[in-house]
C-alpha cells in the first residue's frame, strides 16, 4: 500500500461516521490528502477540519422524538414559571396560540380570563371532567335513549353518549390525526376537546397516538421545524431558514437518517436549484409528460448501425455491442469528439434567429429548447438510479475484490464512497438543468455552464471507472480516489458559485423567483 | 357499530318523511338503508328552474361519525359539482373536516338546494366554471339553462 493510501484510510477511519461525510455536510474530510498536490484552489476551501460555512450550506439540526419532547417541555415550563399556571394549562395555551409564545404572553396579561376561555381552559377547569347518567337522555348521535346511559359533555353542555363521544374523539385521532384542534361533536360548536377529556373517554392506544401527535403539530407550528420526509423516520429538522428567503438560498439539510433533503420545500434535495424553481419545473414536466416520456424511453438505437441498445448503467458513455460504435447517450453524438472536446453536450445552443421568426417555429423551438434540458435533467435522473443499482452491486464488488486482491474491508471503502459520490452528484447536475432552463443568459451565466460542463465531465469519467468489472477495478484504486475527490470539489466549485450568485442575485431568471 | 348507525339513519328518514323539504323528495328506500335516491328541482329564479336532479346519497357504514356522500346522477353546470360521469360534491359539512356527528342529512340537502339557488365560487370544482360565474354571469346562466333543459327532464 502506498503511503498515499493509508493516508486516505486514516482519515477515512478517524471518520467514523462515514455515511456524514459522504454528505458533504461535514466538509471534505476524508480525501484530500489525496488531491493536494494538484489542486490548490481546492485546497484552500476544504483544507481545515472544520472549515468555514460554505455559502451553499446552512445551519441545522436533527431532533429525535425525544428532542422534540422535552423542546416543548422547556418551553410550557418557562411559561408556566411566567404564568405562574400548571404545565398541564400552559400546554394548551402555547398550543392554542400555534407555540408564539411572546404573543400569548402579552395577551394574557391584558385579560387572563378571555384567554383561559378561549383556550377551553374556563373557570372550573380544575374539577375533573367525569361520565354521568342523566335521566331520560337521548343520544344525538346514536340515537340511543337507554336508561342508565353512561353521558359526557364538556362545559358547553352537548351532552352525548359516552360511547359516541368515545367513537367520535378516537376516529379524530386515529383516523384523521387531529389532536390539539379537535371540536365539540355538536355543530357549531367550537370549543376545543380539552386532554382530560380525551383521557377520560379514549382507549389507551388512541391517548398514546393523541400524545404523538401533539408533539408533531410542535413541529408543525413551528417555523424553524420539519419532519424528515423520509417514510417511517422520526426525526425532525431545526434550520433558521424561513420561507420568504428562499429565493436567496437552497437550504439541503441532512437528517440523522441520512436523508437529504430541502427544508424549504421538504423533496429531495434540489441545490442548485431555489425551491420556487423546483415546483415550476416539476409542474411543467409534469404537463408535458407525453413528450418527456418519449424522451426518456430507456432505450435507444445506436447511430451507426440502428440496433437496439439498453442502458444498464450510469455512465453515458456507450458502446454499442454490435457494431462496438462508441457514442454518448446525451447527445447520440460520437464519444471520441468528446474525447479531445471533452463534454460539449451540456449546453444548448439556441437556434437562430430566422426560424423563430414565424410562430410555428417559435413553439418548436421553445419545445425544442425545453426538451434540450429535460433531456439532460431526465438523463442523469435515470443515471442516478442505476447508480443507485450499482450501489447495491458495490458491496458484492468489494466481497469479490477482498477475495480476489487480499484487499482488507477496509481497503476496499473507495468503492463505496465513489458510488455515494456519484449519486450525489448526479442529482445536483439533474438540477442544474432546471436551473439553466429558467436562467437568462448573460456573461455571469458562462462560469455556471463551464462548471456544470466541468462537473459532468468528472461524472461521466468516474461512473466509466466504476462499472470496470472487479479484476480491473483493484488496479485502478488510486484513479478512482482521486477521480471521486476531484469529482466532489467540483460539485463544491459549482454549488458556491451557484448559492453566492443567488445570495447576491447575480442570477436573472426568465421566471419569478 | 353500522346496528347504531342504521338506528340513526331510520329516525333521519322517518324525520325527513314527516317533514318533507321544499324540492327535495326523496324516494322511498328499497333494501339499502345507506343508499338514498334523491330529486331536487331546481329553484325558481335560478337558471336550474324547471329542472329535475336527480341525486344519489350514500352514507358510510360509519355514519354519522363521517359525512354522507353526495353527488348528481343528473348532468348539472355548476362550479361546485364535477363535470365528469361521478357528478361529486365535496364542500361545506361533506368535508370529513368540517362534518360533525350531530349533523344531519336534512342539512347536507338544504345546502345542496342552496347552491343551485346561490353557487360557491370559491370553494369550486370546476374552476373554469367557477370563473365563468364569476366573470361571465350571463353567459353562464346562458351555459346552465340549456343545459337544464337538455339533461335535467
Ligand atoms: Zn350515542
Ligand atoms: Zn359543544
Ligand atoms: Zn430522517
Ligand atoms: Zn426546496
């Protein structure tokens, strides 16, 4: 092994959460050691073990359940203290003023009562709310009017059956996942049932589940809160991030899960591209899904010899098995001019003046133009995907590498982060075509397309790396390290120039942001 | 849990039978307590006059703890019932929402006898007709009556 590698590996082991740094998150950490001596620039941003914020990453913070829990607990208990009310009451008012708790604060030194009635926290809170049976009752729900009837209502007296009321608050909760709003069951009625109440009257999953979920309308009040999205996950997000900044910042943040994602807009992550664009251009994908399905039909004809050709993995770079014609998939041209030109398929070149003089053309070429980068942003989805097969393919990859060069489990942790880098990459390029699609060409527009250029080149040639069958893949260990921190200081390059142009709005788009 | 809904059910139709409504008859229930075969005609001064909706009401086994199911099997112009072979409403009480279990059907039919005498725009189905109304009254009124006459015999 070379010293150069157990540089690498050290790195990589004093990390051990490598899966947070493969996020980025947390900074080139564990390959530059390997790159220094050919890129300074890059150097000079990624150098430190704690470098400086980057303009396109943001402050966050992932909350368990439990974090969340006892957020809210500090909070009812700093205005209980205030209040100088039980935490129980405090509860329902800082839910019933949405978590402001300066706002409720005020107010309720102007008039504590109006506040307490509001809340359905009415001068006899305090005595415990119990069944009764009230001589001859009926029902308004079930109709029932059986003597001995077990009854239930809060203070504005609708009074129902306790079965009902029962039946009532459980589909609330279990169903439809209401908890801190939940009504009276009589029409027009809106006094809020109170926790005693629901205590009182539900099963003990159903309080469980109601427990829940007051702790996720916190999240849900408050603005610098978010679930995760990922399904099953429990985590939330803390981010400062507010929504009328998001056309000046793409705020990616990094669940305990390891899922990324937006926290303006709660998809996947999407940088470079600012969330209002995000929506616009699903929507218009969306719209003309017809076309992008054409364009996106996994299979295509060689150029040369019009066979069939299947892609099955993530690079572009095609052979065709027949008449072995090498090609790119992007632009069908042939892959040796991309050889000496390197990746000239990133762009597009708008078509002069004189076609689009007529209207005709002009929608044709509009189509024309949106299908250029549709085409691009379809691409490296669907590259990602694959990818992402490949991904699972890795660790067969390394098992069989282990075997077959002596390699430690260890030794072999490059495949792993080449993959995850390649992923990470692909989505950021598929957004950079949404965002080329809205943004006005002017000369700040260049650098952004040379660096997606760059990028794709990386992309391109260590997604080629990638797919060599295992025997090759142990020689070209050192390439691919290299390759995939070059390839990440890339993605680095373009998303500072990207987030700074935005910060500053240097970008004009053709759009409202 | 349906033995206390079909109770409630029973005393609603009983109810409802007793005290007829203006314009809504409702036709006599065969086996299906949950299904209600309903007519409305449609109120004067309203470009509905003179026709006859039918409608078709389903109650969830779950009633009243959900809301009933209203919808025109009757071809109707009208912002806030879709355009489409289901003839679906989903406003006001109907939303699952906003329904509570001490609502009752007499109500959902009041509001549906309502919205041909007075359509809600802002909570449309039909966007397009909604604007229509909106901004095109007369042409809309034009649009609603032809297509009473035509489909509402
Ligand atoms: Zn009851
Ligand atoms: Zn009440
Ligand atoms: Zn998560
Ligand atoms: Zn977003």
């Amino acid at each position: 092994m070379s010293s150069d590698d157990e540089d690498f590996m050290s790195d990589t082991l004093s990390d051990d959460e490598y899966d947070n740094d493969s996020m980025g998150m947390l900074g080139e950490t564990a390959d530059e050691s390997e790159y220094e001596e050919e890129n300074d620039q890059f150097l000079e941003d990624t150098k430190f073990d704690k470098p400086q914020k980057k303009a396109y990453e943001v402050d966050f913070r992932a909350l368990s359940a439990n974090d969340v829990k006892s957020e809210q607990d500090k909070q009812i208990n700093e205005v209980s203290s205030i209040l100088g009310r039980s935490s129980e009451q405090c509860a329902i008012l800082l839910r019933h003023f949405k978590w402001q708790k300066e706002r409720l604060i005020e107010i309720y030194m102007d008039g504590p009562e109006q506040v307490l009635e509001e809340s359905g926290l009415g001068q006899d809170y305090n005595i415990s709310p119990r069944l009764e049976k009230v001589a001859g009752f009926e029902c308004g729900i079930c109709c029932d009017d059986e003597p001995g009837l077990d009854t239930y209502s809060m203070k504005c007296d609708h009074r129902y059956c306790a079965s009902c009321y029962r039946q009532y608050l459980e589909s609330k909760i279990k169903e439809e996942g209401e908890a801190a709003r939940i009504q009276c069951p009589s029409e027009g009625c809106a006094r809020i049932v109170d926790s005693k109440t629901i205590k009182l009257l539900v099963s003990s999953d159903a309080w469980y589940r109601y427990e829940e979920l007051l702790n996720r309308t916190y999240v849900d009040d408050k603005q610098n809160l978010r679930w995760c999205p990922a399904p099953e996950c429990e985590y939330a997000v803390d981010c400062p991030i507010r929504q009328n900044e998001l056309h000046k910042v793409v705020p990616t943040v990094v669940c305990n899960c390891s899922h990324r994602f937006c926290f303006g807009c709660g998809l996947h992550d999407h940088q470079p591209c600012p969330c209002s664009l995000v929506k616009k251009w699903l929507k218009k994908c969306e719209d003309d899904s017809e076309t992008a399905n054409w364009i996106s039909a996994h299979t295509k004809e060689c150029p040369k010899c019009v066979s069939t050709i299947e892609k099955n993995g993530g690079c572009n770079h095609m052979t065709c098995r027949k008449c072995k014609h090498e090609f790119c998939w992007v632009c069908m041209g042939p892959w040796n001019e991309h050889g000496t030109s390197w990746y000239n398929c990133n762009r597009y070149e708008e078509k002069s003046g004189s076609e689009a003089r007529d209207n005709q053309a002009k929608s044709r070429a509009s189509l024309e133009r949106y299908l250029h980068y549709y085409n691009r942003y379809a691409n490296h989805d669907h590259s990602a995907k694959l990818d992402k097969d490949l991904y699972s393919k890795t660790e067969k990859k390394m098992t069989m590498l282990q075997s077959t060069s002596g390699m430690s489990w260890i030794e072999v942790q490059y495949l792993n982060q080449a993959s995850a880098v390649l992923q990470e990459c692909r989505q950021t390029l598929k957004w950079t075509y949404a965002f080329a699609f809205y943004l006005e060409r002017n000369n700040n527009t260049y650098i952004f397309e040379d660096n997606q250029k760059d990028l794709e080149m990386a992309v391109e040639q260590l997604s080629e790396l990638f797919e060599k069958p295992p025997d090759q893949l142990a020689q070209s260990k050192k390439e691919m390290m290299d390759k995939t921190a070059y390839v990440k200081s890339r993605r680095g390059i373009l998303l500072e120039d990207t987030a700074v142009g935005l910060k500053n709005e240097r970008w004009s788009f053709t759009v409202d942001v | 849990m349906s033995g206390s809904a079909l109770k409630r059910i029973t005393r609603e139709f009983a109810e409802i039978s007793a005290n007829p409504l203006e314009g809504v008859v409702i036709f006599p229930i065969d086996a299906d307590m949950f299904k209600w075969n309903i007519e409305l005609t449609g109120p004067k001064d309203s470009p509905y006059e003179g026709g006859r909706f039918r409608l078709n009401l389903t109650l969830p086994e779950t009633y009243p703890f959900k809301p009933p199911v209203l919808s025109f099997a009757t071809k109707i112009y009208h912002p806030n019932v879709s355009n489409d072979d289901k003839g679906s409403m989903c406003l006001g009480i109907l939303r699952s929402d906003a329904w509570k279990p001490s609502c009752k059907i007499v109500a959902v039919l009041e509001m549906a006898r309502g919205l041909l005498l007075e359509p809600n725009p802002e909570d449309a189905v039909e966007n397009s007709i909604a604007m229509e109304y909106k901004n095109n009254r007369a042409n809309f009124d034009r649009i609603a009556r032809e297509w009473t006459r035509s489909y509402a015999k």
